[in-house]
C-alpha cells in the first residue's frame, strides 16, 4: 500500500544511498580535505561498496534484519568517525523496527529518529558543532512536523530533504567543536561540513526511493 516502507523499500533505500555516496565520493573527499582527514568520501564509499555486496547476496528479510546488516557491515569497514556514527544509526534504526514486516510513515519516522539518536549517543554532537547532527536532527524534526501536519508521505519526505539541506548549508559560518576539523579552530569555518553533506546524502535517497505518493 502507498506509504508502506518494507524491507524492498528500505534495502533501494540503501542503494539509493551507496550509489550517491560513490557518485560523490571525490566531493565529499574534497571538503574533508579542507577541514579533515581527507578520507570521507573514500571511507563511506568502501562501506557502501561492502553493504551492497551483502546486499547482493542472501537477501535480508526484515527491516530490522536489513537495517542491522546495513549498520554491522559499516562498523567493520569503514574507517574514521564515519564507520562508528553512521554503524550505531543503522543499528538503532534496526532496534526500532523490531520485528515488523513493513513500517508505516510515522514508524519510519521513529525509525530514523533512533538513527539520530545513536549518532548523538556515539558522538555527543549538539546542534552548531559542524558534524553530521545539523543536517541530520532538523531533517528528523522535519518528518515528525510534516506527518503530525497530515502530509502525504511522499510531500512530508521532499520537507526533510530541505531540512536537511539547509542544515548542510547552515554549517559552513560554523567553527568546529568536534573531531579533527575542530583542531582549526577559527579556520574550520568558511567550509561544508562533509557530514553533514554525506547524511543530506542520506535523506535524499530516502525521498526518493520511499516517495509514497
């Protein structure tokens, strides 16, 4: 039925996500080259790479059981703050999922909520530190508004799309307080944080591949 996300839904979710993740990979690798190590896009592109090989393979067939896959593939191979945060989002998302055969709008919205809270959990960010959490936190804000609004799921995920983009956009003014872009102080602002590029990445497949309008 329209706006049901299954385990079909969510795994295109993913695919969705690795295929821009590799489109851009080298941008993202340029902005963590000005306020990082350097390796964003390549880590995240390794990881996807892995997670759609297993998806390739023995198909998931839950949303947990997908999501969880997802998140445990990530953890072991990809590098820096990128494995560990977006790993813990994954695994989050799959506890909430529990044992449901598909979620309805306002279960994926839970869903990607307990995604943004195991980044917080696993990095302590808050809004204005200049990590993935400012693209992230308002685009889950956005769902819940625009689903408590009664928007149409398809309507309600193009709103997160733009939360998050202006959350992206919202971070170049800003001075890093974590991780290695904060070690520039003063010098970290001026640049996109490659984060919160990479997770506005992440909203945006989802709006595409789970639109159930």
């Amino acid at each position: 039925m329209p706006g049901t996300v299954d385990t079909a839904a969510l795994t295109a979710w993913v695919r969705e996500f690795g295929r821009l993740i590799a489109a851009e990979k080298d941008r993202l690798t340029e902005l963590d080259s000005a306020i990082g190590d350097a390796d964003h896009g390549v880590n995240l592109d390794r990881g996807m790479t892995a997670v759609l090989a297993m998806l390739a393979g023995d198909a998931p067939q839950t949303p947990a059981d997908m999501l969880k896959r997802t998140g445990m593939t990530l953890v072991g191979k990809v590098g820096g703050a990128s494995g560990p945060l977006y790993g813990t989002a994954f695994l989050r998302m799959a506890a909430a999922a529990g044992g449901a055969d598909a979620l309805d709008p306002a279960g994926f919205a839970k869903v990607l909520r307990a995604g943004l809270d195991g980044v917080v959990a696993r990095g302590k960010p808050v809004a204005g530190d200049k990590t993935m959490y400012d693209a992230l936190a308002p685009a889950v804000d956005a769902l819940d508004e625009a689903l408590t609004a009664g928007r149409p799921f398809g309507e309600a995920l193009r709103a997160t799309v733009r939360a998050a983009e202006q959350g992206r956009d919202a971070t170049i003014p800003m001075v890093a307080r974590k991780g290695r872009a904060s070690y520039l102080g003063e010098r970290s602002a001026g640049h996109l944080d490659p984060g919160a590029t990479s997770v506005t990445l992440l909203i945006a497949a989802a709006a595409t591949t789970l639109n159930g309008d």
